[in-house]
C-alpha cells in the first residue's frame, strides 16, 4: 500500500504550484487559481477646510463674534444665553455686516476657556480653568451650524502655552483658533484688577510655534490667533512677535473702550510698529462704550477690522 505523504498531500502535488492528474492515458496539468488582483488604494481623504472654503483665513472673509464665557452673563455677550441661542445671536449680528463688506462675514465664537480669578484657586495660579467637557456644548453647536470658534486664555500666573496645550483636543478641530489676552497674565506678586499684565514676545512666539506645528501636523487649516491688547505694556517687545507660519493668521484686538475718540486713539496708537502680517480686530462693548458703534461705523474705520467681538 502507498502511504500518504506527510500533510495528506499525494506524491508529485507541489503546494501553490502546478498538480498534474491522469484522464484516461493523457496527462493534464492543473493550475492553481490566480491571486486575486489587489484592491484599488482608497481615495486620498480631502483636507480640512474653513467654514466658507478654502483653508486660509484672510483676505476671503471678515469674522463677527459673540465673546463672553459660557453661563456667565456678566463676561460677555456670549454667556447671555445657551449654545443655540448663541448660534442663531451671532448669525443674527454677522448678517448686520453683509452690506458694508466686500468679503463674507463670518459669525463666530470667542470663549473665555480660562477665567482671571481673584481667588488664587487650588493650583494658585488666579486663573479658573474650563474642561474640555465645558465647553463641548459651544465648540458643537459651532461646529454644526458654521460658527468659528476662537478659545481666550487668561492665565493669571500660569503661562500662555501650557494652557493652551490643555485645549489640544478643540485646537485640532478645523474651525477653532485661539486668543491670548495679556492684560490677565500676571507677573509674580501681581494681582488682578490692581495691574495691568503683560506677556513678552519670547511666551507668544513659543504658543504660536506650537500652534503652528499642531495644525501642520494634523493638515489643518490656517487658524487665527488674536492677541489682545490696549496698552503699549501689555505685549514687551512686540516687534519681535513672529507671524511668519503660514499656520496661522496673527491679528491684534484693540480692546479699548469708552467714548469714540478715546477707541480711535486706541486703535491708531496700536499699530504704530505693528509687526508685519498682525491683522486689525476691533471690539464693540455693550455698556462700556458711549455708544456702541453700529456695523455701519465698525466697517467704516481705517482700516476696516478683520474681526470684530461683541462683549
């Protein structure tokens, strides 16, 4: 009797080869099935791009923002009511703008992520900080009706980019951007309300640079980021701010308030040595200014704002 080869296969069967079989007194070889062709790759996935298209900021469109923090009617606008309500208030004030604009204009968010504390709270750094999970009803609703979002930081003691790592998660969704407000960044011994903070540009060009490596990395598109400011003392060394990454739209919020004349010199005084490639942002105040500028004002000022927040 012949015994099987080892494995069950019979003698003269090669294993992915040709087998060979008799029919009657003719040989017939036998081929295997071919291998399957491969699948085709999948499509390339599309980039990520801006609310409006495209995925740089500026020149394509102009922003109007809601700015407070959530649930806290007395920070601003935007915490005057909830999420939706927000969506469709911002909506409502970026249309005011349509008709003294070249550009489409943008409804947007700017929320106060990290809160100046008079209390020094139990890290002591007189800076109240929101989860994630706070803000997830804001930044969601934004998200889904077309809203940019921008997170504000007010770090009391802490520094500008060890908060804004924090909000790593918001900042690699396409649509949020980040503002850094250097009147509540506080030098040790500083209180808020007593001084006015600071920050130099050595701290904002190293949050921007990790900014800019965060939205290379993930192909995102470009984001704004605001830098507040009002007195020539709150941003040391400003020339040296860099706004060279093409990650990111550098614009600088003149946050005067008060009467018209006092905003205008505000404003001219503030681009004096303004870097090349910061953008102008303008804020309207509810109570403090006597009186709010309309949309028609706001647009008419030279030159017009590229953002513009209601607080």
């Amino acid at each position: 009797m012949r015994r099987a080869a080892p494995g069950g296969l019979r003698p003269g069967h090669r294993p992915g080869g040709c087998g060979h079989a008799r029919r009657g007194r003719e040989l017939v070889v036998v081929r295997p099935f071919p291998d399957p062709s491969p699948l085709p790759p999948p499509p390339p996935e599309e980039p990520a791009e801006l609310i409006g298209g495209g995925t740089e900021v500026f020149p394509g469109r102009r922003m109007v923002a809601l700015y407070g923090h959530p649930g806290t009617p007395g920070l601003g606008a935007l915490g005057e009511q909830g999420p939706r309500e927000s969506v469709t208030r911002a909506k409502e004030l970026a249309a005011q703008y349509e008709p003294f604009s070249e550009e489409p204009v943008v409804p947007a968010f700017e929320i106060i992520a990290t809160t100046a504390s008079a209390e020094p709270g139990e890290d002591g750094d007189h800076s109240r900080e929101s989860t994630v999970e706070d803000l997830r009803p804001y930044v969601d609703a934004a998200a889904e009706h077309d809203v940019y979002v921008v997170l504000d930081l007010q770090p009391g003691h802490q520094d500008f980019l060890s908060q804004a790592q924090q909000y790593e998660e918001l900042l690699r969704l396409p649509n949020v951007g980040l503002a850094l407000d250097p009147e509540w960044r506080l030098a040790p011994g500083q209180v808020h309300m007593v001084q006015i903070g600071s920050v130099d540009a050595a701290e904002i060009n190293a949050t921007t640079a990790w900014l800019a490596d965060l939205t290379a990395r993930h192909d995102l598109p470009q984001k704004v980021v605001l830098l507040h400011q009002f007195a020539d003392s709150m941003i040391t060394d400003r020339h040296l701010v860099d706004a060279s990454r093409p990650e990111l739209a550098l614009v600088l919020h003149a946050d005067g308030h008060g009467t018209p004349d006092l905003k205008m010199g505000t404003w001219a005084r503030l681009q004096q040595g303004l870097p090349p490639g910061i953008r102008m942002a303008w804020k309207n105040f509810y109570d403090e200014d006597t009186p709010t500028f309309t949309p028609e004002q706001t647009f008419a000022i030279e030159p017009r704002p590229w953002f513009v927040s209601y607080q």
